[in-house]
C-alpha cells in the first residue's frame, strides 16, 4: 500500500512539472515585446464577481493590465487534447468575459478533431509546442553556435598627393596651418571609429580631401598637400563557439504556420589562444555561417586599424618592446625593430590593449575634416550574393 501512494504522488509531481514546463515556455516565447506583461497562473475574477478562474498563462499590456491581449491555456499530456477540454477553456473564457479570439490553447500531444471543430467554431487558436523530450518533462536541448567576427581595416597604401608630387618626405607626417602634425594612418583610423569607413569585408578606396592650408616637409621645405589616398582592406576574423542551446515554437494544429519562435542559448570562450579563420569578402562569410544551424553572428569592430607590422595606434606594451630592443643594442645604436608581428598584430585581442601614452596624434580638439571632405568608394558589389537569412 505504501508503494501505491509513494507511486501516486511521483506521478502527480510529475504532471505538476509537466504542466509547468510548458507554461514556463509559452511565458517565454510571449516576454519578446518590451511593452507587455506575462505572468503565469493568474486568477481573475469571474463577470458576476462570484467566484475566480485560473489562467495558465495571460498576457497584458504593460501599463493596463485590463487590457488583454490572449489568455492562454496550458497542457501537457500523454494524449491529445480532446473536445472536453476545449469546451472547459472556452467555458473559463465567457465566464471571465475574455473575447474566444483572444484565447489560445496549447497542447504538447495536439488535439482531436473534434477538439479543433470546437476551437474553429469558438474563435479560439489551437497550437502544439515542440521540442520537448520523450518524457515530456524536459526541453530537448541540442547546440548552437555563435560567429564572433572581428573587423579590422588593414591598410595596404597610403599616397599624399601634392603640387609639385613629393618624392621624398623629412617625416612621414601631415601638418596644419597652425603646426600641428598628424600621421596619415590617424585620419584612416579616425574615419574608422567615426564610422565614415563602413565595418563591411572587402577593399575600400578612400581619398580624403585635405583642408586648405596642410602640407609636408620635404628636403626642409614646405610641400602644399592636394589630396591623401588610400587603400584599406577590412578582414572578417572569426571565432566560432559552440554552446547548449533549448529551441521552441508554438505551431498552429490546422493551418500548420508557426506563430511564436524562440531559441535560448549560452555561450562561455573556452580559454587560451585560438586560430581565427579569416575572411576577404561578405558573400565568403556568408557562405561560412550558412553552415552552422542555428548560428549568431556577432560583428566587433576592432579599435584600431593595422599599419605595416603593428596595430595603430601603438599600444604601451609595444612601446616597451621597442624600448628594450633599444637599451639592448650596441652603443644605443638605433635597432632595426624585430619580432614586433609576433608581439602585435598575430594577436587581434591586442588591439584592445591601451594606447601608449606617448602618443601624441590623436587630433581631436583641433581636426576639423567633414565628412564632405571624404570620397568613399565602397567594396566592389558581389554578384547575386547568398542570403544570410
């Protein structure tokens, strides 16, 4: 006899967490609006005020909770919902004065067809949720993967044009009328973080339109700056993560059409270095991601761009790189600089690193060049490229 009850109540336990699963999905494929209020299990009075019902689970609009937008009945059971239950549901409704098309009813097993004559007739939305486990008392959690791209413009050309064209200039640098100078590669890198070069894979053609008044020094006399040009090629770096992940949807029983849709997944970097796989056009990553089902594609814009062998601008830890390689050469002979791609640019990770606080060409405060002051010639189109949806 003790075996029968203690066999009874694992059985009720488990219709209570079954009835709860499934309430808890339905909640959370409704909470996606921002101006709505879910809440499960709410008891609302009936319209003669003499006794309440139960809704598994209602949603409101948020700041006028009278204001209904479905109640929804939950069911979890081993077989398909039958007409008895349906007329129960819609009884509750007209008891509670809630409109049948503003019910909807979700079955984990379906309904009969009797059921779904009774819901047509009523107004009311028959629905199946998917996914659940064999049992019923769990979600089948599967996998999915998330494409972290990184984006980062490299540099391949810079030409300053001038009147005469300069051949060979004392300092690689552009100056303002009022003295003060500029590397070329901080106007890219500022058109980069301002936004004015597009985070979009490919090769870009950029010409900035250099203000009145700028020049160069060149075998120390003072050379009149037309234009800069350059050539940036901005690369796809990725990194995929895989993670558990638990997909739902609510499926209508007759029309078969998916009405509510979610996926749930988490996602931890695994520690360590990892090998990035590298991308030159949109329609190639594309066609990488289409892979992976389901996937998130996050897109990163890197902080800096990448000039010759380093990150620019120049972080503090390559400044002491440079620094030792200096204290350590014969007679403080200036050293050809070694090893740097291997300090800096083989690690996108260390282009969050913090800028060296001797560097001195960040122009904000004194640069003044319009957006009208750039010509942009973006990536070349890509032919009938694949879609990411």
């Amino acid at each position: 006899m003790a075996r029968s009850k203690g066999k009874r109540r694992r059985v009720a336990a488990d219709i209570g967490r079954k009835g709860r699963l499934v309430e808890r999905i339905v909640a959370w494929l409704h909470e996606r609006p921002p101006n709505v209020r879910v809440v499960t299990r709410e008891f609302l009075p009936t319209l003669d005020g003499r006794d309440e019902r139960e809704v598994d689970v209602l949603v409101t609009d948020q700041n006028d909770h009278l204001n209904i937008r479905c109640a929804i009945e939950c069911k979890n059971e081993m077989t398909a919902a039958g007409s008895a239950n349906m007329q129960l549901f819609v009884d509750k409704l007209v008891a509670l004065g809630i409109p049948c098309d503003k019910g909807f009813f979700v079955s984990a097993k379906g309904f009969t067809k009797p059921a779904l004559r009774l819901a047509t007739a009523a107004g009311v939305t028959p629905l199946v949720v998917d996914n659940l486990t064999p049992d019923r008392l769990a979600s089948i959690v599967g996998e999915a993967v998330q494409c972290v791209v990184h984006l980062l413009p490299v540099v391949d050309s810079i030409n300053l044009v001038s009147d005469p064209v300069t051949v060979a200039l004392d300092t690689p640098l552009l100056y303002n009328p009022d003295g003060h100078s500029i590397a070329p590669q901080d106007l890219i890198w500022h058109a980069w973080l301002q936004g004015r070069l597009h985070p979009a894979i490919g090769q870009h053609f950029v010409q900035f339109q250099v203000p009145a008044g700028w020049y160069v020094v060149a075998g120390g006399e003072r050379q009149t700056i037309v234009y800069l040009g350059t050539v940036v090629r901005v690369g796809g770096y990725v990194i995929d993560v895989a993670g558990p992940a638990k997909s739902h949807s609510l499926r209508h029983a007759v029309t078969g059409t998916v009405e509510k849709w979610g996926v749930e997944a988490s996602w931890e970097l695994p520690p360590g270095r990892h090998l990035l796989a590298t991308f030159a056009t949109e329609r190639a990553l594309v066609q990488y991601v289409s892979t992976h089902r389901p996937a998130l594609v996050t897109r990163i814009k890197v902080p800096r761009i990448r000039w010759d062998n380093i990150y620019w601008p120049p972080s503090a830890r390559l400044e002491e790189v440079l620094k030792r390689q200096f204290e350590t050469a014969p007679d403080h002979e200036h050293p050809e600089p070694s090893g740097i791609a291997d300090v800096d640019v083989d690690n996108v990770a260390t282009a969050w690193e913090p800028i060296s606080t001797s560097y001195s060409g960040d122009p904000v405060g004194w640069f003044t060049m319009n957006v009208e002051d750039i010509i942009y010639d973006p990536p070349e189109a890509e032919d009938n490229p694949p879609s990411q949806g």
